[in-house]
C-alpha cells in the first residue's frame, strides 16, 4: 500500500504560523461567557483569577511542551497517553476524558451564541438559547462534512476578527473606564459556608478552561516546521499572549459594569459590559463578534473532537464506528449528535463545570504519565510535573466541594459519565485481547503515518 506523502518544509506552518492558529482557537467562544461564570464565584477579583489560572496553566504547559518536544505528533494527547500508558484501558479512558471535554467546549460555545444572538430579540424569546445552540452544532456538521478546504477557510478569516475584534474591544474598553477599583470586598452566596479562598481557588477551575485550548497546538506536530521546537515555543508564546488579552479584557469589564451586574448578565456579560461605554452600537458589535466567535468556535471544535475521535479508532482505542454501519463519517455524527444532547440537557453554568472536571482529570494523568513513566525517554525536571499535579488536584478538590454544596448534580452527572467511559473501555479492551492474555492494539501503516 502506498504511504501518503508528507508535507514539504515549503508547505509546514512556520513559528508565526503556529503561534496565530493557536492563540485563534484559545482566544475562543468561551471567554465571551466564563468572564461572567468567575466573576459569580469571585466578584471582582476575577481579572486576578485570570493571570492565576495563567500561573497554573503555565506549569501545566509544562508537560505537553516536554512531550511535543520528543514526540510531535498530529496525534497530540493522544499518543502522549500512549507513550506513558501504552495502549490499553488507562489510555483510552483517559483519551475519551479529553474527547469529551472537547466535545462539552462544543456545547458550551453553541450555548453562548444563542445566549448572545438572542440579545438582538426581544425579552420573550430568552428560552430559545438551547435551540440556536442546536441549529449551530447542525450548522457545523454541514461545513465540517463539506471538506477541510471550507473549515480551513473559516477559521483562518474568523480567527484574525476574533482575535483583532477582542483585543480592540479589551484595550479601547480599558481606555475608556479606567481602571476598576478591586476590593475583593464581595462574597458570593454559594461560597458562604466555605472557607476564606476557598472559593477563589475553586473559581479557577473555570478560568483554566479559557487557556485549555492550548492543548490543540499539540495536533500541529505533521504539520509545522522544526516541530521537536516550534510547537512548544508556540503553545508558550499563545498562552502568554492569551494571558494579557484575558487579563484586559477582565479589567475592562470590571471597569464597566458593577459585580451584581455582572453576575445578572453571567450567559452575555461583554455584551453587557460594552453597552455603558460604548453605547447601543458597541453592544450590537460586541454581539456580532460574540456571533462570529461562537460560530467559528464550534465549526473548529467538532473538526477537532470528532478527528480525535477518527484518531482513538485507528489507535483502537474505542470502537471503529466505520465497521458498524454505512453512514459517512460516523466520527462526526457521534460527536454532533453528543453535543446537541448536551446542549439541550445542561446551561452553560453546568456544561463549563462538567468540562472543567473531564480536563483537570486528564490534566493530571497527562502530568503523571511524564512523571511516572517517561523519565528515562523525556529529559524533563521532575519538579514541574509534581506541581502541576499539586496545583491540578487542589482546584478540582476546591472545585468538586463548591459543586457538592451548590449543585450536587454536576457531580452526579461527571461520576456516571466516567464510570460509563471507565466501563465501555474495559469491555472493549477485553474484546481485543486474546486467548493468551495479549492486546492486539496494532495501529494500521495509513493510520501511523497520520500520526508522525
């Protein structure tokens, strides 16, 4: 059979290249409504919950800059688990962690266009966020199935307007309110019965989730240019640049808008934000550009999940939905099919809790499987990857206490989808090994040349 032929060094992604497609996912959809969700749990201490989650991600980054490093890969965390799990439950549970923590990022960011275009109709037609939300995701399955060629199209022209329309509306918003004055004055109710901090630390969980995009830079490694290089220096570069337009675009927020107004518009809070400084027509483009980052949003997150998925079949780590059935792309109908459900069961308080758990999970065993299993293979301080997983671990824990006095039902919720996963994964590790205990987790000569 023949191989399929690699990109020329004329054809890669340069450095700058990397670093523009990188920060265009991570400065994605979610900020428009996780700038409202932390500023609930902290008041107006949120700017600094930003630049404290940018801390955590920066140790975090630390393990994937390592592994992009030694191994760069287009199969990203995919093949990092491998490489420290080698193939089997722990790796494909793991995995599935991932896919659906992307997968939940597609709901979240279908649930905040619709929170955000419905701001252009009248009060009554508040309930039909769901629904635009669903309209979206079908929307993206109709573009994804169109070919790479359109989606590449797409999110290069919205990247430049998200990332150029953010960081205008952030620096100018900034100009024009000043500085707010944080007090750190405010509690929130659902952190009344917790102690002093508790809730801030818990808060970062969700601010780790505006940076998580960092972790697609790691699916670059066929390719960029130099990629044993390029790829850590563009995940480094992203998150930095992130850091600053987060960290301004908070303080223009908390410059506009009182804590209890911020919070009353929790699912919109920019749109609200931008209106007492800008007017009625900085409000309607702050929508408009809310519209144009959730849309590209959720057009490159179902590629990006339902590729993963594609990738974990031909790792056989989950089920080859192409064996079962004629449908086309099967991958993608099982992503977009998983993200309406979610989109229509949970809001977007919910949807970016659930998220948040999955990715702190994997998170953990990402650092773990560097520390553990990969110390002869990795040149690596030991250091970092224990302190990510120190820091890792008190957020979830602050984060599943906060969630266990306030809504229980998250928790209910993630605890049967890992079990489900946990369980799936061990009846279809078991239907791969053989008579003599061996996994034949082989991946095919087409399937491991997409992988280098």
């Amino acid at each position: 059979m023949a191989m399929k032929s690699h990109k020329t060094e004329k054809q890669k992604l340069s450095l700058t290249g990397s670093i523009s497609l990188g920060t265009g996912v991570m400065i994605g959809a979610g900020i428009f409504v996780l700038m409202g969700q932390i500023a609930e749990l902290v008041g107006d201490l949120f700017p600094i919950a930003f630049i404290a989650g940018a801390i955590v991600v920066a140790f975090s980054s630390y393990s994937y800059v390592k592994f992009s490093n030694a191994y760069p890969s287009s199969g990203g965390v995919a093949k990092f688990l491998t490489k420290s799990y080698g193939p089997g439950t722990a790796t494909g549970t793991f995995s599935l962690l991932m896919y659906v923590s992307m997968v939940v990022s597609e709901s979240l960011v279908a649930g905040t266009f619709g929170a955000y275009t419905l701001r252009l109709f009248p009060e009554e037609y508040a309930g039909y966020a769901a629904y635009l939300g669903v309209a979206l995701i079908a929307f993206a399955y109709i573009v994804n199935i169109s070919g790479n060629k359109v989606i590449e199209m797409t999110a290069t022209f919205t990247a430049i307007i998200k990332v150029v329309g953010i960081s205008v509306l952030a620096i100018s918003g900034l100009i024009i309110s000043g500085l707010p004055n944080i007090t750190g004055s405010y509690v929130s109710p659902g952190n009344a019965n917790m102690p002093g901090g508790f809730g801030f630390i818990a808060a970062l969980a969700l601010s780790i989730l505006a940076y998580k995009g960092f972790t697609t830079i790691t699916n670059q490694g066929g390719d960029i240019a130099n990629p044993h290089k390029n790829i850590g220096r563009s995940i480094i570069i992203s998150i930095l640049i992130c850091t600053i337009i987060y960290v301004v675009l908070a303080l223009s927020v908390a410059g506009g808008l009182t804590v209890p107004q911020i919070i009353a518009a929790k699912d919109y809070a920019l749109a609200a934000a931008a209106k007492p400084v800008f007017g009625e027509w900085g409000s309607l483009l702050t929508i408009l550009l809310a519209i144009i980052a959730t849309v590209s949003g959720v057009i490159a997150s179902v590629y990006s999940a339902s590729r993963m998925f594609g990738m974990l079949s031909n790792m056989k780590q989950v089920p080859n939905l192409k064996k079962m059935g004629n449908l086309k792309n099967p991958g993608l109908i099982f992503t977009v099919s998983l993200a309406i459900l979610l989109t229509i069961l949970f809001d977007l308080t919910r949807i970016a809790s659930i998220g948040a758990i999955f990715y702190l999970i994997m998170d953990i065993a990402i650092h773990w499987g560097l520390f553990r299993y990969l110390k002869k293979d990795v040149k690596f301080n030991p250091l970092i990857p224990l302190m990510a997983i120190l820091l890792d671990g008190i957020i979830l824990g602050a984060f599943i206490y906060l969630k266990y006095l306030n809504d229980s039902f998250v928790l209910v919720v993630a605890i049967i989808g890992i079990v489900l996963i946990i369980l799936g994964e061990q009846l279809f590790m078991i239907s791969h090994t053989d008579s003599e205990g061996k996994m034949h987790m082989e991946m095919d000569k087409d399937d491991m040349q997409g992988m280098t």
